[in-house]
C-alpha cells in the first residue's frame, strides 16, 4: 500500500518536527507544528477553544504561530494552557517556551511586521473604510507630511505627531482619515488621538488583532477644488513592547515627506539607519546610517517628491 507508506512517512516527519520544536522551540514553531500534527485549521483549533470557555479570534491564532505576534495578556495564556489540552501536549510544554522566549529577550517582542500581517492590516483598513463609508482617497492630494514619533524609556513606540498640507481635487472636502498601525502587541484600544491644529476628533475605530486605528480629523471648514489647507494631529501609543523600526507606506506618488524619530535619553539606540522597499513584499534597499543628534536624540529622513512603496526608519538597540 505505497499510500499507506507515504502517510505514514509525513506522519513521522511532522512528528519529529514538532518534537524537535517542542524541545528547542521557539513557541510559534512548535505551535504550528503541533497544530500541522493534529491536521486541525485554525477555525477548528478557535472552536475547541470556546469549549474551554476562551475566546480568540482566528487572526490572533494565526499571528502566533506566524511568530508576528505573541500570546501575553491573561485570555492569551489562558488559551495556550487550553492548547495544549486540545493539541495533545504535554503540560507546561507550551508555556515553558513562551518564558524561556521572555528570558532571552528580556521581555522584548519583536517589532518587524510580516508580510502577511501587513496585507491582513490592509484588507481590515478597508473594511473600516467602508463601515465608516469614508472613501480611501478623501478627495485630498498631500503636498507635504511631516512626522515626529517618540520613543519612550522603556523603548516603546510612544507616539507621534504629523502635520499635513494638503490640496483638495474636489469640492466639499471637510475631513481626513488618519490611520495609524502600532506595533505587534499593541492595543488600538487604549490609544487616544488629540487633534491640534485646524482640526477636531471625529470618529474613531479600532481593531485589536491587526493594531489599526482610524480616526476621523474633521475641518473647520469645507474645501473646494484647489484650496489648500494645514492641520496637525497626534497618536499616544505607548501601549506596545520594544519598538525597532517605523515605517509609512505610499500609495500615489506625493509632495515631501519628512519623518523624525526621537529617542528618550534613558533609551538610547546603538545604530540607526534609513532604508526603502518598493512594497511590503519586495526587499529592503538604500540603506544609509543615520547619526544621532547630540542634544535631541534624534534622527531623521526627508524624501522631496515620495513615489509609491515604503520607507523607514530603523534602529538596533545593545
């Protein structure tokens, strides 16, 4: 029975793997062996976990086992301790890595998005956009967005400020949808915008599992085609780990683009540098090392004219 044989071969090999997983981790490999093991789809794995009275979404389950993302507030480790119950493990198995990973890392998670995680931020963006029946484009283009993000002392991402100048392509214009994505860890939720300049708060959404946060800036007035007009914003985070990059994507090409990255005295990082991609999907290039201001702390990038794609600002810490 060549079949037979064969399946049993792949069962050898994923067994081994998840043995091998399990003894050396780190978690989010051994949970996706143990889930491969099982031959259990996440939607199953999420339903045997309302059984033991614990809810997490299936985006969540797919983070962790991606590594994009990992199991931290109480629900969360509740769910492992059930995980192991429900994919045959032995006790303790799963959470041990999950404290051996803290220990290494000194409590830090990592801060780099996956590809992955960036297209499932981008198809929630759109879903919002569309329940707040607010369009992508908001009938502005941008001549000019200046960024100021804050590092705090712990490292974190603690939050940021953007002043934009923009130019209506229609009549009517009255507001902008800022959007902002924290990082792996973070809570939308406890985020709070504060408008600043020419603007009020309008409504505001959050998604917990992919970090995205819109609000609505609302104008003083309405735009026609061709006026132009400044406003400022700002996002307290701080509500996620050790951050290591800030990023913004572009869609069209625009005006200038300045973004500032300023660290608190008692977080001083040992490198910085800048760095592009053509898309999420694409790999990094023009790398160039940032020096790091004497008196502020700070470093930064200025683009003149952006075209599509991302650029950033990256930093290593000791």
């Amino acid at each position: 029975m060549p079949h037979a044989t064969q399946h049993a071969d792949v069962a050898a090999v994923v067994g081994a793997e998840l043995e091998s997983a399990l003894q050396g981790g780190p978690f989010h490999v051994a949970l996706r062996a143990a889930i491969a093991a099982r031959g259990l789809p996440l939607q199953r794995v999420q339903h045997h976990l309302s059984r033991h009275g614990v809810k997490v979404g299936v985006t969540s389950l797919s983070y962790w086992q991606q590594g994009a993302r990992r199991p931290q507030r109480p629900e969360s480790l509740r769910a492992v301790r059930a995980l192991e119950e429900i994919l045959q493990l032995p006790e303790e198995s799963l959470i041990r890595l999950l404290s051996e990973t803290d220990e290494r890392t000194g409590g830090e998670r990592p801060a780099a998005r996956s590809y992955r995680s960036l297209v499932a931020a981008s198809d929630v963006l759109d879903r919002m956009l569309t329940e707040l029946r607010l369009p992508p484009d908001g009938g502005l283009h941008t001549l000019g967005h200046h960024e100021r993000v804050r590092i705090g002392p712990r490292r974190e991402l603690s939050g940021r400020e953007s002043q934009h100048i923009v130019r209506a392509h229609k009549d009517g214009i009255d507001r902008f949808v800022a959007v902002h994505h924290g990082d792996p860890g973070c809570a939308p939720e406890r985020m709070r915008v504060h408008a600043l300049e020419n603007c009020r708060a309008g409504r505001v959404r959050a998604h917990h599992d992919t970090g995205v946060l819109v609000a609505e800036l609302l104008f003083d007035t309405r735009l026609r085609a061709g006026d132009t007009f400044l406003f400022r914003y700002c996002v307290e985070d701080g509500t996620a780990g050790v951050c290591r990059e800030y990023v913004r994507g572009f869609g069209p090409a625009g005006g200038q683009y300045a973004l500032q990255v300023r660290f608190d005295e008692r977080a001083l990082p040992v490198r910085c540098h800048r760095f592009a991609q053509h898309s999420a999907a694409a790999p990094r290039g023009g790398r160039q090392e940032l020096a790091l201001s004497g008196h502020h702390h700070s470093v930064h990038l200025v683009e003149p004219r952006v075209r599509t794609g991302i650029v950033g600002i990256g930093w290593d810490w000791e």
